[in-house]
C-alpha cells in the first residue's frame, strides 16, 4: 500500500511540472483557441477549436492557484447563430469532450449546430482541463471479501479515496474547490469569456445538477435549459424505493415476455442462497490477467443487481443464481470487479460529497429501508459520512440544496424505466419552472439523449419551438433468458 502510494504521488508530481510552469505565466480570464478535428468512432471528422481558460482554484482567494479550464467548440452552421449550446456532461466525472467522438452523441451535436455552437465542457478536475484528477488503481485489485458487505465495500473505498486525496493534497490541490457551486461560476466565466450575452445550457444526469446550479446563480445569463435525466439539489442521495420500483417494471415485464415468470421471488431466494453461503468464485483481473478468487455474499449480490438494473441480461441473472447457479454470476462479477476496481476519480468524489444530503432527504431514505429490496443502495457509499470525511471538504449546505425557482424556459425529459434520476426527480424540480415542459420517454432508461427523437426535441426546443405535447419512445426492452445469457459474454463497458 505505501509503496503504491509512494509511486502514485510521484505520478502526480510529474504530471504536473508543466502545468505548474504554465501558471506562473497565465492570468485569470486568459482564453485561448486552438484549431483542431474531431474525429469519430465511426470514421467521420469534423473541424472544431479547442478552448482553455484559466480561472481561480479557489475564488477570493488573492495569488491562489489557478486551474486550466477545457473544452472543445464546434462551430454554428447557421447563416445568423443563436445563443451558443453549453453540453454538461454527467457521472459525475465524464469528460464533455470525449462525447463528441461517440457516433450518437456527435449525431446530436450535429443537430445542434444548426442553432448556435455547441460548447462541450470538461468540467474542472476531468478530461483535457489542469489538474486532471485521477488516481490510478493499486496494483493488488478489490480484496477478497470486497463483495461480502457494503462495510468491506466502503473500507476499501475510504483506503482508495485516502490514497488519491494525500498524492493531490502534497501538490496543493484545494480538493474543497471541487464543487458544483464553483463549477457553476466556471461555466458563466467561460460565457464571458467568449463574449455570449447569454448560453443555453443541456445536462445529462450530473450535468442537470450542474445546469441548476448555473440556474440559480447565473440565471440573468441562461437563454434556455435543457435537464435529460433530472438530479434535483437534493436528489444527490438515492432512495432505495427508486431501486425498488424500478426492479418491480422489470419483474413485470419480464414475465410479460415469459422469460421469469417469478422475478421478486427469485430475487428472494437468491439473498437467501448467499446469505447462507457466499458464493466462492474466481474472475479474470483485466489489468493483470490473473485469475482472482473472490466471494459474493448478499450485500454483494444487491450491489451488483442494482448496477444491473437496466441490463437485459439482469432478470437471468436472478434466476440462475436463485437455482444455485453461478456461470452468469461469475460473468458479471468479474465485469463489476474490474468497473469497479478502476481509477479513482477524485474530482466525482469531492463533487459528491460537497452536494451532500439534507437531513428530510437521510430521514427519507431511512423510511424506505424498512420495506425496500434495496434497503441499502451501494451508491450511497460515495455520501457516506466515513467516506466524505477523507477529503475534509466543507459541504456547501442547505442553500445550495434548496428548491429553485426560475422563470428560465425548461426542457425536462426523463426515461419512464430509469432508476439512476427517476421521473419524479423532474417532477419535483419542473415545479420551480413555471416556463417548462416535462417529456417521459416510453420504455426510456436512463441515457435518452441518444434516440434520434429526443435530439430532434432538444434541437427544437432551442430554436424556441413549443414542444410540450410531443410523444417520445425508446424501443420496448426485450430480457435475455438463462441460456441467452449463459451464452452471451459481457463487454468491456458494461453487462
């Protein structure tokens, strides 16, 4: 561990020399451009310049570090361009710029084009911008028992973030600066900066809570809005009845297709199973080759069907285990293994923890563990207090999580199946918006900008269309069966 840690802190010391030389010489404010092509997964290319902007680590803080702000800008094919597409992306922690080289996003950004720039942020602390805060993984992978409950989960979480945290605090990295309230400020900087009177802004998931912080603080200066997967000021902590209904549609869904007749019950029986005994597997360590034992007990098995939830493969998953059946399992506990033993980004988790939760939203949470399946959702591992802790940021309180209200035009659309940022999420915050729309996705999970349909929505909307009525749909899910999924492997992005 120390060695590990010893070598990470010099990673991060190199990594840095340049942009330390940079900073001597920048100013706040100073904006640059750089032509550049995007290029596309698919092989298409489009001419685009790269922007960075330097602004305060810290603001109100005289003679503070500065960070390098990044994005890329993708010029307006309009004969007289409207006010200029900022897309947010999500995680939190995903780069904005990388979403232009992924054909259905580029496809999107196309469209968008035909109104005014599109402007795709790396948010501070990810992708191109200075300090890029990443930390890779230890050497050793997830222990053992990581999968036998949520307190080895978080103890291994606590030792990463610890590890990550010390290496960019040896540099003088403000980890309290990383925040939606002092990213909100980037964004409007990075407005004036290009001289915009005004932005329009789209988020997706993360981003919608950014864009509302941009809302609130900034609102004389946003055009338009657009929320895809709405996560409200103090939606940030996830109910466990979201999990629960999510996983009771699938249930009913999957029998409608008679692929499990008897979902909830499997599910049952399967904790059961692994309660009684863990199941002892071995899984494939990607980075090492190696062969790793590991051992899935129930907290383990709820962690992973809960990042399962909107796979097709999920109700085979259930089933196969709930018959002391453990080829699927193994499947996807060597995906989750490697997915979840990577890189540490740190700038999600200062993001996270700085959100927090309010006290009603804990005391919500509390209430629905005493009748969920999900009683204790393994995201709400990045809030908990223990973990938080690490980094020492100061949360950014009540204020930051009340509700908004805004005269601001509002899109909202939500994916009707999705169980990261739920309708409701939209619901409750579309309330502030006198000036909005709220549009379901039929069969929608939680990434609805993709469908050729949303995009043309979003477009219109930022053209100053009334879209308020429109039908969207995404296709109906089809669930794998147990030998479909036996038969089927998983990619390296997901099960």
């Amino acid at each position: 561990m120390w060695r590990h840690h010893g070598i990470l802190v010099l990673m991060v010391l190199t990594g840095l020399t340049a942009t330390a030389r940079a900073q001597q010489a920048a100013r706040a404010g100073e904006l640059t451009l750089t032509s550049d092509t995007v290029r596309v997964f698919d092989g298409r290319s489009v001419a685009a310049e790269v922007g960075r902007l330097w602004l305060p680590e810290t603001r109100g803080r005289a003679g503070g570090r500065l960070i390098r702000l990044a994005f890329v800008r993708l010029p307006s094919t309009a004969a007289h361009p409207g006010d200029p597409i900022v897309f947010l992306m999500g995680g939190p922690g995903i780069p904005g710029s990388v979403m232009a080289r992924v054909p259905v996003y580029f496809d999107l950004f196309l469209k968008l084009r035909t109104i005014g720039d599109v402007i795709l942020l790396d948010q501070r602390g990810t992708g191109l911008t200075e300090p890029l805060l990443t930390c890779a993984p230890p050497a050793a992978g997830l222990p053992i028992d990581f999968f036998t409950s949520h307190a080895a989960m978080l103890r291994e979480y606590v030792r990463r973030l610890d590890a990550c945290a010390r290496a960019w605090r040896t540099r003088g990295v403000d980890l309290a600066a990383y925040n939606s309230a002092a990213s909100a400020d980037d964004v409007d900087d990075l407005r004036h900066a290009l001289g915009a009177d005004r932005i329009n802004l789209l988020g997706f998931s993360y981003g919608t809570e950014l864009a509302l912080a941009v809302v609130r603080r900034h609102a004389d200066h946003v055009a338009r809005v657009v929320l895809a997967g709405t996560e409200g000021p103090d939606e940030v902590l996830d109910l466990p009845s979201t999990f629960d209904r999510a996983f009771r549609t699938v249930a009913l869904r999957a029998a409608e297709d008679a692929v499990t007749p008897d979902l909830l019950g499997d599910f049952g029986r399967a904790i059961d199973r692994l309660a009684r005994t863990p199941a002892k597997l071995t899984v494939t360590d990607r980075r090492s080759q190696r062969p790793t034992a590991v051992t899935v007990g129930a907290d383990g098995f709820h962690a992973i069907v809960e990042l399962l939830l909107a796979s097709d493969r999920m109700p085979a998953l259930v089933t196969s285990v709930s018959r002391g059946e453990d080829t699927i399992l193994t499947r996807v506990t060597e995906w989750a293994y490697n997915a979840l033993g990577g890189e540490t980004t740190l700038m999600a988790r200062a993001v996270t923890c700085a959100s927090g939760a309010s006290g009603p939203r804990r005391a919500h949470a509390r209430a629905d563990a005493e009748w969920t399946l999900f009683r204790d959702p393994v995201s709400n591992l990045a809030l908990d207090p223990a973990y938080c802790a690490v980094l020492g940021s100061v949360q950014l309180g009540d204020d930051f999580r009340r509700p908004i209200w805004s005269a601001v035009p509002a899109l909202f659309i939500s994916g009707e199946m999705d169980s990261n940022t739920p309708p409701f999420n939209a619901a409750t915050v579309s309330y502030g918006f006198p000036n909005s729309a709220h549009l379901l996705v039929r069969y929608g999970g939680h990434e609805t900008l993709p469908i050729p349909a949303v995009q043309d929505v979003v477009r219109d909307f930022f053209a100053g269309e009334d879209v308020r009525g429109r039908t969207l749909a995404a296709g109906r899910p089809r669930y794998l069966t147990v030998a479909e999924a036996k038969a089927r492997p998983c990619g390296p992005r997901g099960c």
